[in-house]
C-alpha cells in the first residue's frame, strides 16, 4: 500500500495546477491557430482543408484483459482519474474488473459519457502498459501516404 506524504499530496496538486494552464494554453493556441488563423494572416492555408474526424483518424479497439495479467501494474486512464486530476492511476491488473482498450503514444481519447462535459486526453505513456477504458472511444491519426 502507498503511504501519502505532504509532498507528495503536494506535488499532485501542482501538477493538477499545470494541467489546468496546460489546458488555458492550448485552447488559447487552438482558437489562434485554427479559428483566427492568426499565424497565416488571418485566413486558412490554402493546402488545408475541413475534414471529418474519420478522415483524419481511425478508432482503435484493441482490447487488454486484466483477468489474463493480474500481476501487471498499468497505467489507467479512466473518467473518474480525469475528472480527479487528469493524469493516469497507476494500479496493480487483479484490481480492475474488466477490459480495457490498449494506448500508444499516438493515441487521443474522447469521453463517450456526458457529452456535456468535455473530456479530451492525449496519453502519455508513462509506463510499458497503458489503457484506458472503454468509456473512452480511442483515435489515432491517420497516416499520410
């Protein structure tokens, strides 16, 4: 079992805090770069163009059965860890009831569940086994060529 110290409750929160100007940040850039289009004088490049999310990613379902690696530490990304402090809990597989959806470093997860409540998480593939849960629907951009 961890033992929390001040610290490291501590470090948790700052990073927490990081996220959240991560989070400003990138929206700020967001609304820059593809609603303003600030850094191209104000229009789109004319070698873009609107595309649908399936022209540009493809869904990802494999599956990872934590019944079938009870003694594996993963990297989970789950609603409740998102809504917490956005970063992954780290837990032993015999913990976890049911399957998950294997990540990349590729990989981008949009929640399924409310959609009034924006959940858009980017993994970060911290460890050698990264999921997530299948609350999530998991993309990853298509290649060019």
């Amino acid at each position: 079992m961890i033992q929390w110290t001040y610290q490291g409750l501590a470090l948790f929160h700052d990073i927490g805090k990081q996220n959240e100007n991560l989070e400003e940040q990138a929206r700020s850039i967001f609304q820059s770069w593809f609603v303003d289009y600030e850094p191209f004088g104000g229009s789109m490049p004319s070698d873009w163009q609107p595309s649908t999310l399936g022209q540009i990613a493809n869904m990802k379902t494999d599956s990872w059965s934590p019944v079938k690696n009870p003694d594996v530490v993963v990297e989970h990304y789950s609603i409740p860890s998102y809504d917490e402090q956005k970063f992954p809990v780290f837990e032993i597989a015999s913990g976890i009831k049911s399957n998950k959806y294997l990540l990349t470093p590729d990989s981008v997860m949009i929640s399924k569940l409310n959609p009034d409540t924006k959940r858009i998480w980017r993994s970060m593939c911290l460890s050698e086994h990264p999921v997530c849960s299948t609350e999530f629907i998991v993309y990853e951009a298509k290649k060019k060529g």
